[in-house]
C-alpha cells in the first residue's frame, strides 16, 4: 500500500477529491474483482492518505501563525522555517521504519510527467509538501535537501506546469490522482493506465479516440474499422490516430526532443581510453547506483559468449561522452549449465541530456550488432515496459525473470527484427552505419 502524507495549510480543500471515484475506490477495502460471488474474499487499500496542518506546529501557540514578512522587503509573504521542520520530523515519526520520499510542490521545480508518476508510484510512502505566500524560506529547504538518503536528495521539487498557483494544495491532488491510477489494483482494469496518454502501451504518444454507442449520433458514424471484428485492423488503426495526433498536437514526443536543441551526436565505439569518462556517466545518470565497474569501457577485456564479442558503444557530443550502454556476457543463476545468453544494460545517458532519443541510439546500435552477430534473445536489465516499445516481446507467455548476481530483476525477450526505433537527433558514426 502506498501511503501519502500532505503538509497543507488547507486540508480541507482535499476532502471532496479523496473522498470520490477511483481515489476513494483506491483507498477502501472492495470485494476481489478476481471473485466477485465470493462477499468474503476483498482486495485492501492499495492507497492512504493522511492530511496534516502546518499551524499545529506554529511556534506562536495563540495566533498560530507560520509566516512572517520577507527579509529585504517586497509583497506577500514567506512561510517560516520552524513549522515546516517540526511537521516532517513529526510525520516521518508516524512510521519510522518507512522513511517517505519527500516531494515539495513549487513552480520552481521540475516537471511532472507520466514518467515521474511511475516512478513515485514504486515508492511505498510520499510526502508531499503544500507551499503558499510566496513559499517556504528557503533555509528549510536546503536543509531537507541535505538530508540525502543513500547519496541522493532529501527533497524532490516538482511543478505540475509553467503557471503560478495560490497554493500547492491543487497541484498535491493532482500527483495523488496521476500516481494514485498507477498502483495495481486501484483501476478495475490494471491494463487502463498502461493505455492513457504519455504512457508505454501507446509508445508515450498521445491516446487515440474513442467511440462507444450509438453507431451514429447526429449524422456521424463510428469508424467502421472498429466495427469491423478484424482485432488487428483496430490495433493499427488506433496506433497511426495515435500518431496522426500526436503529430498534430505534440511533435516533440515524437522526437524527444524539447524547446531546447540538442547538438548532433555520435553513437560509436566505445574505447579503452574511455573508462573514466563512462564511469562518470554512469555515476551522474544513477548515482551511487550506477556503474561500478569501469572495465565495461574497455573493449580490449570483452567477454565472449558463444563467440559474440561484448559490445560497447557511446554518445559522442563534441568530443564529450555524454551516453553508455553495453551488452554483456550473462548466465541464468537458475540453470548455470546455460551459455552463450547476452545481457543489454544498463543505458545510462547524463541527465542533461536525457529525454532527446540518445538512449534508443545508443540501444539500438547495441542491438543491432547483436543481431549481426547471430543473437536470437537477450537479458534485459531493467524494466522490460522500457523495451518493449522499442522492438522486443517477451520470450514465452510470461517473460522470464531471473537475477543479475545480486543485481536487480531482469527479462528474457526475443529481438522483433523489423521493428524501428526513433532515435532523436543523433548520427551514426562511418564504422556503425
């Protein structure tokens, strides 16, 4: 269960969204869709929330105030220090043993998108944190900052758009509604939100239109591929209005690319040189996560595996290597006796540039000489939806999950051979084309 705790001014402004269609269905205990004869058979909460008043923890024990005049004069006002210190220590006390990820919502921060959704949806508790006035001192904030867990940030910014609100109360409701659809089992259909618009089942476009009864209303009929019964005819349909649309509508998901351009880039061969660079990259694009093992730069130790060479290429920006990714040598701890099976990942690119295709570049070249070199199946480290609308399908009904050593989950998919992947604005160099 993914628990949310919200520091407001204003909790009240929550009760008519939580307490309403899928937030309120999310967070109540409802009869097994599974089982639905069965009254005795429920699925829990899948979500909870817990409101808290910042004022309770105003120092001013009569007026209860928690803002004061902004230091070298100007209009508004700025929210002090003390009481929003005191609130998270309280709230992160509630249960000590699930430390929550902290989230402040502020103009100021960056982007909220499908993507981040589901990342803060793989987290088992958020607190969000409601800004007003003219927001909080900005004391209180370096120092959650500097609470960094693991090496990472103890404050994650985040702006759900470029407009300035009275508050972050609206915008708290909407990351809860966006993540909240994202949990499994708060949908009643788990596969509706892989379908929605930003999300994997439509290759991060735009969703196509939708029609329901009658055939005709008011002179306009269905499209009669979605009556014609033919389920492949509809799938296609459906991905080029998909496409057609988002054409229209937001070019740059086709590309990658944003309002600022990217240089053209190099994808090519990784060289022994290089270690440095690539551990850098690795280590900025995952921190403390990311590559540990700098001789994936140095093709000269390549692995072999049924006498495929290990592949390893890069981004070249100017010389700069700003993107990595690497297929290795891997085995099936569950069946040792197994050889001559690939691994693709990680694909780490600097977060400077990331979101501009380098990634499905560097990929596809990976996959590219693999498929040259005769390999028919791959281990996919990572997140297999991150692949699959990138020409893979898993290699059986279910996938095949197994472990990297110690190292995180990965799937077994089949290379889908005739399947093109957008690769932003990059150039391959002579030696790859």
């Amino acid at each position: 269960m993914l628990r949310f705790d919200v520091i407001t001014l204003f909790p009240e402004m929550f009760a008519g969204v939580l307490d309403r269609s899928i937030l309120k269905r999310a967070a109540a205990s409802i009869p097994d869709p599974a089982s639905p004869d069965d009254p005795t058979r429920v699925r829990p909460p899948v979500a909870s929330y817990h409101l808290h008043q910042l004022r309770d923890f105003s120092a001013d024990a009569r007026h209860r105030k928690v803002d004061k005049p902004p230091f070298g004069g100007g209009p508004g006002m700025v929210l002090q220090c003390q009481p929003l210190w005191d609130a998270v220590r309280h709230v992160e006390s509630i249960e000590p043993d699930t430390k929550p990820r902290r989230v402040l919502l502020t103009p100021t921060g960056r982007s909220f998108t499908q993507r981040v959704a589901e990342e803060l949806a793989a987290t088992p508790r958020l607190l969000l944190i409601c800004g007003h006035y003219e927001g909080f001192d900005q004391r209180a904030l370096d120092a959650l900052h500097d609470e960094a867990p693991e090496g990472g940030d103890g404050l994650d910014e985040i702006s759900v758009g470029d407009f300035v609100l009275s508050g972050g109360e609206l915008p708290a409701m909407t990351l809860i509604d966006a993540v909240v659809r994202l949990i499994p089992g708060a949908l009643g259909d788990a596969d509706s939100a892989h379908h929605d618009s930003f999300s994997p089942g439509v290759k991060r476009l735009l969703d196509h239109p939708h029609y329901t009864q009658p055939a005709e209303w008011e002179g306009r009929a269905v499209p009669g591929v979605l009556r014609s019964g033919d389920h492949a005819a509809v799938a296609a349909w459906r991905e080029a209005q998909s496409r057609r649309l988002t054409e229209a509508r937001r070019p740059d998901l086709l590309t990658g690319t944003t309002t600022v351009p990217l240089p053209i880039a190099t994808i090519r061969e990784a060289a022994p040189s290089e270690t440095e660079a690539i551990a850098r990259v690795h280590t900025e694009a995952f921190g403390d996560g990311g590559c540990t093992e700098p001789q994936e730069a140095d093709i000269s130790r390549a692995l072999r595996a049924a006498n495929l060479d290990v592949i390893s290429v890069v981004a070249d920006l100017n010389g700069d290597v700003v993107g990595h990714a690497v297929i290795s040598e891997a085995h099936l701890q569950e069946e040792p006796a197994v050889r001559g099976l690939l691994a693709l990942g990680p694909i780490a690119v600097r977060p400077p540039y990331q979101g501009r295709g380098l990634g499905q570049a560097l990929m596809r070249e990976c996959v590219r000489q693999a498929k040259q070199a005769g390999a028919a199946r791959l281990f996919l480290l990572g997140n297999p939806a991150f692949y699959t609308r990138f020409g893979f399908e898993a290699a059986n009904d279910s996938g095949f999950s197994s472990k990297w050593g110690d190292g995180p989950e990965f799937m077994v998919l089949n290379l889908r051979p005739n399947k093109a992947i957008n690769t932003g604005m990059v150039v391959f160099a002579d030696a790859f084309d």
